[in-house]
C-alpha cells in the first residue's frame, strides 16, 4: 500500500495496492480483485481510477506514464468503461508453471 501526505488539491485519500515502477519510464498502478468472474468497471469506478491516477500524478509529481493495472481471478470483463484499465493478469496467468 502506497501511503500519501494529506496536502493533495482537495486532501482525498487513496489507496494502491501496489506500484510497479519500471525502467521505461512507466508506473504500473496495480489494484488486486477477487470475483467469482470477470470483474465489471462501472462508470463510478472508472470516475474513482480516474481521481486515483490523478491524485497519484499530484503527489509524486511524476512524469512517468501511469497504467491502471488489474490482478484478478478471471479478468476485467469487456464493456464500456473497461478502457480504464491499460494491463491486466488473471489469476491462471499469475501461477503459471
């Protein structure tokens, strides 16, 4: 988990489950679901990424392009608001042999 000072624009709090910060000037900001299927991004939750990334922007004044990551037993589930999330690994992925 990624802690922040509260001095951002409106002091909202975030939380990441985990920051991937590579060589080739990428930051992965990965969020961990469990769901009994593919996990659906509604409008709402592709609004908080959105507020996320920013305020993730704001805090570290990083340049870096930032890529909404998704770890997830099944997958992100296609659909409208699923543009949001730019990587995602499902679980048989993840333990791979």
């Amino acid at each position: 988990m990624v802690r922040f000072r509260q001095n951002n624009s409106e002091n909202k709090k975030i939380q990441i489950d985990l920051v991937i910060d590579r060589a080739d000037r990428c930051i992965n900001l990965c969020e961990m679901k469990f769901s009994t299927e593919p996990y659906i991004i509604t409008k709402d939750y592709e609004a908080k990424l959105r507020e996320r990334m920013a305020i993730f922007r704001e805090e570290t004044n990083t340049r870096k392009t930032l890529l909404n990551t998704f770890v997830t037993t099944f997958g992100v589930k296609p659909g409208v608001h699923a543009g949001i999330v730019q990587q995602q690994v499902t679980l048989d992925e993840l333990f791979e042999k």
